[in-house]
C-alpha cells in the first residue's frame, strides 16, 4: 500500500482552518456592529479561537512529526496478517 503524501492534506487542513476562522470572524463583526455591548465578548471568543488553532498548528504538528520519526512503520506486517488471516 503505497504511504500518502500527507504535506498535502496538512496544507488542506490549515487553508479551511483559516477560512473558517476568517467567516467566523465576519460573523462576529457583524454581531459587533448590531450589539456594541458584546465587543468585549466576542474578543474573548476570537481571542479563544485563535488560541485553539495555534495550538492546533504548533503542538499537533510537532506531535505529528514526532510520531511518524518514532513509531516505526508497521505496514509489511499488517498486510501479511491480513493475507493470513483476513477475509477469505
């Protein structure tokens, strides 16, 4: 089974990461601009949310990278398991 190249679907990931951030926060402009009193609300709601996706990108990434350098890749003998012992 060939191992897919997963720079791709990183790259995927951090695009809809930021253009949901970017809608979610025009919706919360346009929640400011009708309710001025919830300004302070919504900077603590963004503020969260940016903190979630840097967390996001710093520690799952590094974690990632961790993994696939440690854990060894175990593909060869899951498939022989699967040739033995798998659906016949």
């Amino acid at each position: 089974m060939p191992k897919q190249d997963s720079s791709k679907s990183d790259h995927a990931t951090v695009i809809a990461l930021l253009v949901l951030l970017a809608v979610f926060a025009g919706l919360l402009f346009v929640i400011a601009l009708v309710f001025p009193n919830m300004l302070a609300i919504l900077a603590i709601i963004f503020g969260g949310g940016i903190l979630i996706g840097l967390q996001y990108l710093i520690w799952g990434r590094w974690l990632m990278a961790y993994l696939e350098k440690r854990v060894p890749d175990d593909s060869e003998e899951e498939e022989e398991f699967l040739r033995k012992y798998g659906p016949q």
